[in-house]
C-alpha cells in the first residue's frame, strides 16, 4: 500500500502524453469514453471513427476508421476515388498475378478495352509518352533563370523586370489546372494533352518571336496554361492504367522525369544561350514538344474507364401475389448512426424505354448520404463486400467508387451482359497465368465492418417501389456510365480507332462546379497546411533560380557566362534526387514505428513529423546560400546550400502529399490542384514580383536570412497541426464543405 502510493506521484504528464494506450485503464476508458489524447494528438470528443484513422491489423491487411462518417462524393474525380473495404469471404474468385502472390487491384473488367487489360508495353509506352512530355513542361519555369541578363539587354529593362516572365508564367499554370482538371473530367484526359501540346508549340514559337517585352509576357502567360495538365493529371493516368502494386514504380519514374526536367532544362538551356541565343532556345523546344505531341497522339488514348458497379434491371413479376403488391412501399429500419451494408441493400431498375429529363432530382438527397459497401460487379455477388486492402501510406488512386446510401433508401448495383472472362495481363503478355488462389483472400471480417450493417426484421421485402425514383437513379447512372458500358460490350479498338482525339463528353456532372471543389478545399486546414508547406517547397527553389543570374553572373566574384550560370543547377538536382529518395521510406519508417507504439492505429498526423527535418534543412539552406553569396565565399559554398535546399524541399513537398492525400482519400483529385495552385498563384506570382528588385537593392545575405525567417515561422503550424489535426477533420466531416456546393 506504501509503495503504491508513494510511486503515484513519480508519474510524469508527458510520458502518458505520449505513451502507449495502457490497458490497465480498460475502465477509466468505459466511464469517460475516448481518452483526450494519443501520441501527442488530440482525440476527438465524441467518436473515434475519424475518416483518415487506420487501423493496421496485418501487414498486408488494413482497416479504415470512420467510413460512416465519411460523406459521399456527388460529382467525379480525375484520381478514381479510394475506397476502403471489407475482406471478402474465400469463396469469391479474384484475378491474380502470374505468380499467384498478388491479386489484382483494381479488378480488371471482361473486356479488352479496359486500359488495364492493356498489354504491358503499350502501357508503359503510354507512361514514358507522357513522361518525357512532362518532362520538357516541368523545366520550362526556369528556363532563362540563365539568360535574365541577355533578355534584359535585348528588350532594354532591367533583370528585375525580365523575372517577371518567370512568376507570370507560373500564374498561367495555376490558371491553367484549375480550367484543365475539370476539362479532363468531363471529356477526357487524351483532348486535354493534345490540346496542351499543340498550345505548347505556338506558345513556344511566340516566345521566339517576341518583338517586344509585354508579347513575350504574354507568351509566357499562355506557356504556362498550356503546360499545367503536367501537374495535375499525369497522375491519374498513371492511376487508370496501373494495377496498384504497379503504381509505385511508374509513379517515381513519372517524379523523376518531372524533377529531372525542372533541374537539367536550365543547364541545357544555358548552353543554348552561350552559343545561339536565348531565342533559339524557344525554337528548340518548340521542336521537342512537336515530337512529344506526336508521341502522346499516337501511343496515349483515352485511359477513363468507370469502374463504379453498373446497375442491373430489376425482375417484377407480371402481376402483383400475397406475397407483394405494388400499392404499398415497405420501409426500411435501420440502426441509429450506422450506415447500411451491402448485403442489404436492393437493386434498382433500369428504365425500359423512355429516360426521364431530369436525371439530377436526387442530388439532394445524395448530398446527406454517406460512404457504404458496393458488392463486385465481377461475380454478381449481392450478399458480400468486395476485397481490399491498402497501406496508409499507399497511393491516392485507388479502385473503386463508394456506394451511395441515402436517409433510408437503399440502392445497389449488378453487371450487364459481358464479354466472356479475359485471362489475366500476366497471360496476355506471354506468361503462364496462376489460378485464383481463395487462402490469398482474408476469411475473418473485422469488428468494423459489422457496424457498418443495418439491422432489418427477418423475412421481410425490402424491395423500393417508388418506380419514379429509381428510374430517375438508374437513368443517371446509365448517363454516366454510357462511354464505358459502350466500350464494355464491343471487341477491342484498333490502333486507328484509338487515334480518335474526342470521345464526347463523359459524365454529366456541371464544369462550374467540378473547378470550384478545389478552391473549396482551403477550408479543410490539412490542406491549407499542405498548400503552404508545399508552395514554400518548391516556390523557395524558384525564388533561387530567379536570383541565380543575379547572384552568379552579376555578383561582384564570380561574373559566370550563361553555361557556367547553368552548370550551378547540377547541385539542386542532387540534392532534390536524395531528397525524394530518403523522404518516402524515412517518413514509412517513423510512421510504423508511431502507429505500433499507438496500439496499431495510424494517423496522417504522424507524417507532420517530417517538419522537423524539413525546417533544419531548408532554413540552414536558404539562410546559408544568400550569406555565403555575399560574403564572396568560393562558389562552390553557395552552391551546396542551393542543394541543401534543394533537399528539404522534395522532403518537404512528399511530407505535404502524403500528409493531405491520408487526411482527405476522397478528395485526392482536387486536393493535388489545390497544392499546385497554390504554389504557382501565392508563391510563385507574388514573390517574383518584388524578390529581385529586393535582392538588388539589399543584397542576398538580408534576403535569404527573412526568408529563412518566414519559412521557419511557416513550419512552426505544424504543432498545432499535429495536435489538433485529428479533431479537425472530423470538423470538416460535420460541416462537409465539399458536398454542399
């Protein structure tokens, strides 16, 4: 009794901070609900279903918290919108690798048309396309960061004026993604790209032809509009025609390229001045792109496919029995707060003949609906959910749409008719295919999924009656599923049909709309907190590049030619390759170790502790580069700060994705074009309006020392983030912004 009341009061507040869950306090727990904290982060006060929570049950296997919280989307994504579910028993078969280790996720559709069905070669010949496109668009923003000099003595101005083309230019992309994404969206990512390329070659010939300094402007504006689907949309393409244990490879060669080009399109750029002129380096790109544009016509076709369940007709009876009559509509009872399963809900019917006008008169109730289980379109299995299971720190894109239930109607969904079952793409490209292995498949069903099944009296017929409501639903799913449904049931494309730039328009959702969302998501502090990590990641390097010329050619030791002035980028694309090396397994790494210590629960929260590596190495970079230039220390000095940068900035650019895309899954499509429009519109435009004038007048070393002071100041929001970012997303689920515009 003594020695346990003497050892009380040795007890620290800051080791239950941030220790483990203990079980020793199993009934404080039951009493007082959820504890106030975990690992440092507060809980919120009424649920621990937080949407973005996961709990790690295996290391091949997940399970997602807060799904019943978590409101269903009302219009499309360009990254096919994750979904969560629970495992599937044995019975039901899945296509696999040729190996028999891996199932295929997504599930591939009966139909030679599915881009995943494609072979191998054509869809990594799709990839390297796009990949060597984005590359040149990437290193366009710096490309005369070299030649602001020779610019500015070729039109008159000052080297101030000239790093205007740079900001106006990232300005055009920011403009550029918001017009672009939900183009894509509604018809298609092929005309967007074509679109971009042939915009890129005029755009390109313009620059070269200035006469005077506002049509190179110009030029510029429209530049960086038609280089932004780079950023936005390679990687839902990417997500379209990769299975997702593929996705990881094809992701970072599409990074690399990107990265690559941002880094080694100056250098080369330089060496063109040197020789020719800072004007041949437009005719030169115009010719690159002419080549890439013709690449992207012929191996790049429309990758959408929707692979939301399709709805199948229901079966009436001729006429009405003792058992059903068409005068009465059942109601279905439901336990409170939950949301109904699958294995309950209920087919609606296709229209016969006629399809209403007005197919959008359920939005609002699909507005107060919220994420449920849809059962797989490829066994016709009505009474199971479908299998999958996906790491925290997995890819955005993921496989499915949710099913959308809503204030006690149920709906689901079955197949049509299709094409007899398609061997596997292992098969396909020449290898021995594996038969479906069910012990692959988990046979327990977790706890969660069990409160996500509504409770129903026993014998009854849950069958909606209401013909007019359900014709309205299945008339709007057919509209919006028509360009699949169309491709589904025909034999596969020939190359000439491939070639088709446009394929009308393929969903029905209104453009106003799917270009707001992005701009809505400022409201959700993640993302806030991601835009303005991620603007000062990559705008700091642009803010350098813009000061490179000054700095390296203008600065009293050094007095570099437009190649030497090139060559310096060499250190930043080192230091950026490391960086984007180390931040992805570094962040992994730290976040297991967090989410064992925290009783198996993952929390996106965990990967804002990258900030801390983050802030040393951008602030050291950006603090020492400018009070080495000025100093007059060897180049080499400068130099290697730039890729000190350089590294804590792809750090902390994957810090703020990871971090935005675990909060918001749903929302991964408009969350990437917030990040980038804000980079280009808040960072890049607004600091290249006065940063080199600035550096003119009171030099480096006071420049880069404030904005070392201001990117610190920036980091430091990562504390309250980490420790009330639990509580405000479940702040943004209440309020669910995005589904009310």
């Amino acid at each position: 009794m003594a020695t346990d009341i003497e050892a009380t009061p040795q007890r620290r507040p800051w080791r239950s901070f941030l220790s483990r869950a203990s079980t020793q306090d199993g009934e404080a727990t039951e009493k007082t609900g959820p504890s106030k904290w975990n690992m440092g982060i507060l809980n919120d006060r009424q649920t621990v279903e937080v949407p973005g929570s996961v709990l790690l049950l295996a290391p091949d296997r997940n399970e997602p918290l807060g799904l019943r919280n978590a409101p269903a989307r009302t219009s499309h994504s360009s990254i096919p919108t994750g979904i969560f579910n629970p495992p599937v028993p044995p019975v039901a078969e899945k296509k696999m690798t040729s190996d028999g280790k891996i199932i295929l996720d997504p599930q591939p559709d009966d139909s030679l048309n599915d881009p995943l069905n494609w072979p191998a070669w054509r869809r990594d010949m799709a990839l390297l396309s796009l990949g060597l496109f984005c590359m040149v668009g990437g290193g366009m923003t710096p490309i005369l960061a070299a030649g602001f000099g020779d610019v500015a003595d070729d039109y008159g101005v000052s080297v101030a004026t000239v790093s205007l083309t740079t900001g106006l230019y990232m300005m055009g992309m920011g403009l550029g993604s918001v017009i672009f994404s939900p183009t894509a969206i509604l018809w298609g990512k092929r005309p967007v790209y074509l679109f971009g390329a042939v915009l890129f070659v005029v755009t390109s010939v313009w620059c070269a032809l200035s006469p005077t300094f506002t049509s190179l402007v110009l030029a510029r504006i429209f530049q960086g509009i038609a280089v932004s689907p780079v950023e936005c949309l390679p990687s839902a393409t990417i997500a379209e025609i990769f299975f997702l244990h593929e996705r990881a490879f094809r992701i970072g060669i599409y990074t690399l390229l990107l990265l690559g080009g941002k880094n080694l399109v100056p250098l080369v750029s330089a060496a063109i001045m040197q020789r020719l002129g800072w004007r041949w380096v437009f005719w030169i790109v115009a010719v690159i792109v002419l080549f890439c544009g013709a690449l992207l016509f012929l191996f790049v076709p429309e990758t959408f496919w929707d692979r939301k369940p399709v709805p199948r007709k229901a079966r009436h009876s001729s006429r009405p029995s003792i058992f059903r009559r068409y005068s009465s509509k059942p109601s279905v009872r439901q336990a409170a707060g939950t949301v109904p399963h699958a294995s309950t809900a209920l087919p609606a019917p296709l229209p016969d003949d006629n399809t209403p006008k007005d197919v959008n008169k359920t939005q609002n109730r699909n507005r107060a609906a919220h994420v449920g289980f849809a059962p797989d379109p490829h066994h016709g299995q009505e009474n199971e959910p479908r299998s999958s299971s996906s790491a925290p720190e997995g890819n955005a894109a993921s496989q499915a749409e949710p099913a959308i239930v809503s204030e006690g109607q149920l709906k689901t969904q079955k197949p049509v008719e299709s094409q007899p079952p398609l061997p596997s793409p292992a098969e396909r490209d020449g290898e021995k295919p594996a038969s479906p292995t069910p012990a692959a498949v988990s046979e327990s069903r977790p706890p969660s999924a069990a409160r996500n099944t509504s409770i129903h009296a026993p014998g009854a017929d849950y069958r909606d009656t209401d013909s007019e409501s359900q014709s309205v639903m299945s008339a709007r799913l057919a509209a919006e599923q028509a360009y699949t449904v169309a491709l589904r049931s025909r034999p596969a494309k020939t190359f000439s049909q491939q070639l088709r730039p446009f394929h009308g328009r393929l969903n029905k959702d209104k453009w106003h709309k799917v270009a707001i969302r992005p701009l809505i998501l400022f409201s959700y502090p993640a993302v806030l907190w991601s835009s303005v990590v991620y603007a000062c990641s990559v705008g700091w390097l642009i803010v350098i590049s813009e000061s490179v010329a000054v700095i390296y050619r203008e600065g009293h030791p050094y007095h570099f030619d437009a190649l030497g002035t090139g060559l310096v980028y060499i250190s930043p694309f080192v230091g950026g390759i490391l960086g984007t090396a180390v931040a992805g397994k570094v962040s992994d790494i730290i976040v297991k170790a967090m989410a064992r210590r925290n009783g198996g629960l993952y929390e996106p929260e965990f990967r804002l502790v990258m900030a801390a590596p983050v802030a040393i190495t951008t602030v050291i970079g950006l603090m020492g580069f400018g009070w080495s230039a000025q100093a007059d220390n060897h180049f080499m000095v400068p130099t290697v700060f730039f890729g000190i940068v350089s590294f804590g900035c792809s750090l902390g650019s994957t810090t703020s994705i990871t971090f935005c895309v675990d909060s918001y899954r749903q929302y991964a499509g408009e969350a990437l074009v917030t990040l980038n429009f804000s980079k280009n519109i808040f960072h890049g435009l607004v600091f290249s309006l006065f940063v080199t004038g600035w550096l003119t007048s009171d030099g480096p070393k006071t420049v880069y020392i404030w904005i070392g002071i201001i990117q610190l100041i920036l980091l430091l929001g990562t504390i309250p983030m980490y420790i009330y970012g639990k509580r405000a997303r479940m702040w943004t689920v209440r309020k669910n912004f995005m589904e009310r515009f």
